[in-house]
C-alpha cells in the first residue's frame, strides 16, 4: 500500500499544526526539551501507521515504534521536573491571590464598620 502523505502535505498545513499548538510546547521544543521527531513516532503508533504513514495496524506499529512508545522519551526529565515546579508555583500563586481577595474583603468590612468607608 502506498502512503500519499508527501503528495498532500503543503506548508499551510505544517504552520497550522505549530499554531495550534500551546506556546509551552513550541518553547520546549525550540529549548530541545522536547524531541518533536520522538513524539511523532508516539503519534504515528497510536494511528497504526509506519515512518511513512502507511497503516500497518496498532500492533505492528507500537512494534515499529516500541522504543520511543514506550519510554515516552519525547520530554526530557529536566523539562517534567520543571513544569511540576511551575504547576506547583501557579497553585501556590493561586492560593495566594485568593488569600489576598479574603484579605481585601475583610479590610474593606472592617473600615466600614469603623465609619471609615462607605
């Protein structure tokens, strides 16, 4: 069976594809935190289909693409360990700013009833 891939792939659809994707994921890319080649193996494996888009069944291509299914090594360990820290400072920063309103509510209730505030 023949892949048409190449004859159909035009650079509008290759820019369009960068330009749903969230800037994260572009800015890990371009830092080399994330191998795009490795994840489009991982892509290409869970459609079933070889390196060159031929549809080879799930079996046959996690078998072609088992290193790179497998361990997942698209994303660099550094990278994870550094998104669970951001993940883990924008919580913190959330929990913050909803101490911050809980304050502000709370002075604004107090110099009102000091006749201080209308």
């Amino acid at each position: 069976m023949k892949s048409n891939f190449h004859e159909t792939l035009s650079y509008d659809d290759v820019e369009g594809s960068i330009g749903l994707m969230k800037n994260a994921v572009v800015i890990a890319a371009v830092k080399g935190d994330l191998d795009l080649n490795l994840l489009a193996s991982y892509e290409l494996a869970n459609r079933g289909l070889n390196g060159s888009g031929i549809w080879v069944g799930f079996d046959e291509a996690k078998r072609l693409h088992s290193a790179r299914v497998e361990k997942k090594e698209w994303v660099k360990p550094s990278f994870k360990t550094r998104t669970a820290k951001v993940k883990q400072l924008e919580m913190e920063a959330e929990d913050m700013a909803a101490e911050n309103r809980r304050l502000e509510a709370e002075n604004t209730r107090l110099l009102k009833a000091a006749g201080k505030l209308k």
